[in-house]
C-alpha cells in the first residue's frame, strides 16, 4: 500500500507537472509557428534574436518560484506556517523588485537591447518590437510563474496545470487572431504572448477565492534571513534559463557567421523544439520536487529514495520517446516552420535537429540532479552542475568545435557538454549517497 501511494503521488504530480511545463514552452512555440507562417525566415531570425531576453525572464520567475516554493514545501511539512507565510511574502516582494528592473530595461532600453543582440538592419525594427512588449509584460510572467509553483506544492498541482494549458492555449488563438485577422504582424505575436501569464494569473487567482492557500501576504519588509534561502535553492533554476538565453545568444552569432539569417532560423527551429524537450525533462524533475522537500522536512529518506528510482526509469523512457520521433520525423518537423520550403533552411534544420537531440538523456538527468539537490536543500551540487552545463563547458566548447567542425561542431557542442556534465552529476550523487 505504502508503495503503491508512492507511485501514485508520484505519476500525479509529474504528470500534471510536465503537462503544465508543456504548456509554459507552447508560448513561444506559437509564436514561432505563427510568425513562421505570417513573416517567414526574417520573423524566425528577429524572434530568435529576442527569445533569450524571455529566458531570462522566466528564469528568474522560476528562480523565486522554485527556491521558495522548495523552502515553503519543507516548512510547510514541519507545520511551521508563520516561516510559510514569511517565505510566500519575501518571494513576492523579490519577485516586484526584479519585475521594474526588467519593466524599465523595456521602457529605456529595448533599441540598444537589440542592437547589443546583433540584428542586421532586415529584421531589427521586428526583434526590438518583440524584445520591448516582452519585457513590459515581465511582472505578469514573474508573478504566473511563483503562483504556480507555490499553488503546486500546496497541494493543488491540477490547478497549476490547468492554468498553464489554458494560459497557453489562448496565446495560439490570439496569435492566430491578431497575426492573420488583424495583421498584426510579430506585435500581434508578442502581445499574445504577454496576455497569457495575465489568463493563467485569474484562473490561479480562484485557488484564494476559495481559500484553499495555507500561505497569505504578510507584512514585513526584505529580510536577508530568508530571501538569501530562497535565492540560493532559485538560482540553479536561474541558471539554466540564463544560461538557455546567453547560448542562444552565442550560438546565433556563430551561425550568423556561418550559414547567415537562414542558419539563424534554422537553429530557431532547433531552440523551440529544445524548448519542449527541456520542459518535459524539467516538469519530471519539478513534479518530484514537492514531494521530495516534504519527504526531507519528515526525515522519510525510504520514500525519497523511492521517488528517484521511479524519476530514472521514466526519464530513460522519454529519452528513448523523444529522441526516435525527432529523428524519424525531423523532415516533419522542420516541415511545419518552413514555411516558404526553402531547401537550404529544410537541408541545416534536419541535420542540425539530430545531432542536438542527441543529448535527450543526459541534458534530463542533469536537469533532474540538479533539482534533486535543490530539494535537498543541497545547493552547492546543484549551482555546479547549472554553471558547468550553462556556461563554463558549453561557451568555450562552442568556439572550439565551431571553428573546427563549422556547423556540425556548433551542432554537436551541445550533446557533448550534456554528456560531460551528466559525468560530474553521477560523481555529485554518489558522494552525496556515501
């Protein structure tokens, strides 16, 4: 019976959880898929130019989300419900102050933001537009991601999926209306985009209506003693999204350099599909998260060990999954972006879809170790493995392979930097279990 609960909390929680990280990748994707359709291979290059700076974004709203949500989960298991409300609040006020930040980056900075990110004079009146609406919409994206993840692990992980998908699947609408009804263009895109954290936020709203929360706002002002806690279990998550935008970044200049806007928009195909992928492996990890921090706040180290035996078979069998349909079917997939069948774009995008993937397996188990420590409160294991993967091995790894490989290298880069990492995640793990 014990096992059995086990399993079921667990598939409850992961798929629930994937389905809502599903959903959080899909506001991109539509835009891809829709400026692809209305804009062509100049729309893909401006959207990719400034899909890093949303990473950036949603980074630090996973940042807050996930590190407070961790420290309320385990203060939650210990009844402690003053800490709680402490932590809900220190995560709020954190989440306002980094929101301006961003909020007047767009207001100010979004021409010189665009220059700095290299847009040639084809697309860079497109990606500044894109690049401004996005970061004026910052503290609608913040606030969606935080009220997700602390609604998750107060035990209402339905509600978060459902306010992701719906989020999510208005943003496919609008893009169709204000792109193609009303011609729009890639502001019709973004401002699409920007509504659907604002959806997601009222339906996540009815989880206090109904007074369902154990957290509420409190008075009080920053208190080092607990945003510092919450910062440090956020920041792995911070990483990865960072880090996710300044590759891109990297990467885009180095393609420019090879293959010109076409190699741009093929690896914009590649970033979206990453996107997905990324976001299956990291709603398995999150999902387990919850269970695993209140599991640690009871001592329950059988039932935590549990949980990650279940989180390996299931992340081998995705792998297994994702990686066959993307290479079976990359002729498909490169199909559906391609918008004006151009053959160069088809030719780069394929190849380039099945070198990358090739790090399905291990990109999942870094992403999971790395949450696994968090939920630990372990973070040291978990700031490694997110600055190796982010940025110390795949930045110089780029270069070298690029320059000596031209777009196979840039290709490859990032499966080889997986694999490396996914070495050090194992040597991190076993010491931890000694």
């Amino acid at each position: 019976m014990e096992n059995s609960n086990h399993l079921k909390l667990f598939f409850k929680y992961v798929t629930l959880n994937i389905l809502a990280m599903l959903g959080l990748s899909c506001y991109i994707l539509a835009d891809t898929f829709f400026v692809s359709k209305a804009l062509g291979p100049n729309g893909l290059a401006a959207l990719n130019l400034s899909i890093p700076i949303y990473s950036f974004i949603n980074g630090a709203g996973l940042m807050l989300g996930i590190g407070g949500a961790t420290k309320y989960s385990i203060s939650k298991s210990q009844t402690n419900k003053i800490k709680s409300n402490n932590i809900f609040t220190q995560t709020i006020l954190l989440g306002s102050f980094i929101a301006l930040i961003f909020f007047i980056i767009g207001l100010f900075f979004s021409k010189n933001l665009t220059s700095i990110l290299g847009a040639d004079e084809n697309i860079f009146n497109m990606s500044k537009i894109y690049l401004q609406v996005i970061l004026l919409f910052s503290p609608m994206f913040i606030l969606n991601n935080i009220l997700v993840c602390f609604i998750r692990n107060d035990g209402s992980p339905k509600l978060s999926m459902i306010a992701m998908l719906i989020g999510s699947f208005s943003n496919i609408i609008l893009d169709y209306i204000f792109m193609f009804s009303l011609n729009m263009g890639i502001f019709g895109a973004v401002i699409a985009t920007g509504i659907s954290p604002i959806i997601s936020i009222i339906i996540l709203s009815s989880f206090f209506i109904k007074d369902k929360n154990n957290f509420h706002l409190i008075k009080l002002n920053i208190s080092k003693n607990i945003a510092l806690p919450i910062l440090s279990s956020g920041v792995p998550s911070l990483i990865t999204e960072v880090s996710s935008g300044i590759v891109m970044i990297i990467f885009n200049k180095i393609i420019f350099n090879l293959e010109g806007n076409l190699g741009i928009a093929s690896y914009s195909i590649i970033a979206n599909i990453s996107i997905i992928v990324m976001s299956i492996f990291t709603g398995l990890s999150q999902g387990i998260q919850p269970l695993i921090s209140s599991y640690y706040g009871k001592n329950d180290k059988k039932a935590i060990s549990k949980l990650l035996r279940y989180s390996f078979i299931s992340l081998v069998s995705l792998s297994i999954i994702i990686y066959s349909f993307i290479f079976f079917k990359s002729s498909f997939i490169v199909n559906i972006f391609n918008n004006e069948k151009n053959i160069i774009l088809q030719s780069i995008a394929e190849n380039g879809l099945k070198i990358y993937f090739i790090s399905c397996l291990f990109l999942g188990f870094n992403i999971l170790m790395s949450i696994y420590f968090t939920s630990l409160e372990y973070t040291r294991p978990a700031h490694i493995i997110s600055l190796l993967r982010g940025f110390i091995i795949i930045i110089p790894l780029a270069y070298i392979l690029s320059n000596s490989f031209g777009i196979f290298g840039t290709w490859i880069t990032f499966p080889t930097t997986e694999f490396i990492v996914s070495i050090i995640s194992f040597i991190l793990y076993k010491k931890l279990k000694e």
